[in-house]
C-alpha cells in the first residue's frame, strides 16, 4: 500500500511500479485510488522507501472498505490484524484523509475507536507518541484503505540537497525528487549503470549515485562536466565516469538505464541545434549504447513528440506524462523501452 505524494496526477504511482521492476520484482495493481496505490509485490519495502520520492510511505495493506465509520470498523475488526503485530509491541492508530474525502468522518474520533477494536483483541500498549506498530487508515474518495506502515519515505533529504546549496549551480537544474524519479521511471538498477547524455551539473547522476548506481554523464560543455565532478564528489559519490561530449555521437558504451533532460528550457542552450534535429539525432545514439530491455527516461517540451523517433530509434514507448514547468512551458516525461 503506497501512500503517494499527490504532487502529480500519474508521475507518483508509475514511480513506485517502475522502482518495483528495478528492483527485480513482480506486482500486480491490485486497486489505484487517489494518492493510494495498492500492489501485490514480493519487493522489499525499505528497499523501496530508500530509492522513492514521491511516495510517503509504504504499508503492508491489511482491508479496503467504504468511507462509512460502521464499514470501516467492520472491515478492521473483521481483518488478521491481531496475527500481524508482534507480540509485546507498542501500537498507535492514525486515520489519515486525502484531499476533502469523507468529510462527516472525525478521524481523531475513529482513531480511537479503532484502538479500541484492537485493544480489545490484544494486549497491546497504545503509544502514540513512539509506537512499535502504527496502524493507518487513509480516507481516499469514497474508500477507506487500511495497513500496518512498514517503511517511510524521507522526503526532507530532497529539500536538503537542493540545487542552491551545491557547489556548482545552473538554473537548468532539476528538482532533486523529481530527477530520482527519473532515475526510477528508467529503471535503473542500484549496481547498474546509469547514462545521462546531457548530465550538465549532475542533478539526475546524484541521485542515481545515492542510490547506488555507477554513473556515466556526458555534456558538450567543459563548464558542466566539471560542476557535476565537483557535485558528485561533494555528496560522497565517487563510482562515476565523466565526459565532454556530444549526445548525438556517443562513444562506444554499454549501459543498463537512461535517464536525461536534454536542453529546451529558457536557461539551457542547445548550441545552436535546432531543438527537433537534437533529439532526433540523440535518441538513436542514446538507444544504441542502451542493453537490450534497458530503459530510457527523457524529457521534452510538449508541442515536440517523441513517439515517431523512438520507432525509428529501435525503442517502444512504455508511459508519458506531462508536467506544467511554468506558463509558457509544460514538460512531457518519457519511458522508452529498447526492443
């Protein structure tokens, strides 16, 4: 049970099933409500929580029922919660509510009487302030979803990596989270290798390093590639292969995932390539040192589509999104798979 950040409308969940599959694990959806993902999944739910960023936390999913009190008491106590808390743990109950859902519902009022549900079946220490166990409801449109939290997403580690406090800064940069969920969205592996082709400063290389990939990035200016050096070593990374180049011609190279955002934006110059030869020119090459089944995760504004090109370039189209960056630009995010 995925408790999702809500910051996007598709990006959160598709990040969660693509850290899934790089992983090397199986799921299945099982339920997609809003800001709430329900899977079948064998994966390791720290596992998942260390390499995530739009997600909250993750829970071993227990009931779903109607946003009713009668139906979600009934749902709870009619559950195998008692069989999966630890003997001699501490427990505390939090209801939780998405956007405006079930409005007539007091949840500090239902939380106690849910503790009380399973006070009643275990003797159990209710602690609120430091409880072993937290039990969490979430109150999403007209259900209500029910887990025991398993592992929590520090999501305060994006804030302070921001792109100001690097030692080298351009305004290019992308946002920490959404760069690691690029990274994600390209599957990439944690011992595997991951390609940036436009690295610039390194803001997607760092957190396909802190996540224990080895890094390859290519820019075609000096200035860059030596602000990402100078990034990756200041956050401690240091498996990383860095390279003045041209996307377009990249050397002969072998990697499992790629993760990019090449230069369209206000503060990005594509040195003098029109935008539509850039990428239709980088996409093959980029596809060309690409494993077999490997993933590639790009950017682009959303007036120039990718699809056409991708084919020409031996690759499937797997998901896109679309992100409003400002008022005159919305970015679209690709996954391409390589045939």
């Amino acid at each position: 049970m995925f408790l999702l950040s809500g910051e996007h409308p598709t990006l959160p969940a598709a990040e969660a099933a693509a850290a899934i599959k790089a992983e090397h694990r199986a799921f299945k959806v099982v339920e997609q409500l809003d800001q709430v993902l329900v899977a079948e999944t064998r994966a390791n739910p720290e596992a998942l929580a260390s390499r995530l960023a739009m997600c909250r936390g993750i829970c071993l999913h227990l009931c779903t029922s109607g946003a009713t009190e009668d139906e979600i008491l009934e749902a709870v106590g009619s559950s195998d919660i008692v069989d999966l808390i630890p003997h001699g743990k501490s427990f505390a109950v939090h209801v939780k509510r998405v956007k405006r859902s079930a409005p007539d519902i007091n949840t500090l009022g239902l939380s106690e009487r849910l503790a009380s549900i399973v006070a009643e079946e275990i003797e159990f220490e209710v602690d609120l302030a430091h409880p072993d166990v937290e039990l969490l409801g979430v109150l999403t449109g007209d259900k209500c979803v029910f887990g025991i939290t398993a592992a929590r997403v520090d999501r305060n580690q994006f804030t302070k990596r921001r792109p100001t406090l690097r030692p080298a800064f351009h305004p290019s940069t992308l946002p920490p989270a959404f760069a690691r969920c690029m990274v994600n969205l390209a599957r990439t592996p944690r011992n595997g290798t991951l390609l940036d082709a436009f690295c610039g400063v390194g803001g997607i290389l760092l957190e396909a390093g802190l996540i224990g990939a080895k890094l390859i990035g290519v820019d075609i200016e000096r200035e860059m590639i030596d602000g990402a050096r100078r990034n990756l070593e200041a956050s401690g990374i240091s498996d990383f292969q860095l390279m003045v180049g041209d996307a377009r011609k990249l050397p002969a190279l072998e990697v499992d995932a790629i993760a990019t955002d090449p230069p369209y934006g206000r503060q990005a110059t594509t040195g003098g390539v029109k935008l539509e030869e850039l990428y239709r020119e980088a996409l093959p090459s980029m596809a060309g040192v690409l494993k077999r089944k490997g993933y590639i995760c790009v950017t682009s504004p959303a007036e120039l589509e990718l699809d056409d090109i991708a084919i020409g370039a031996g690759l499937r189209t797997i998901e896109k999104h679309e992100q409003r960056v400002h008022r005159s630009l919305t970015r679209r995010i690709y996954v391409f798979r390589r045939k």
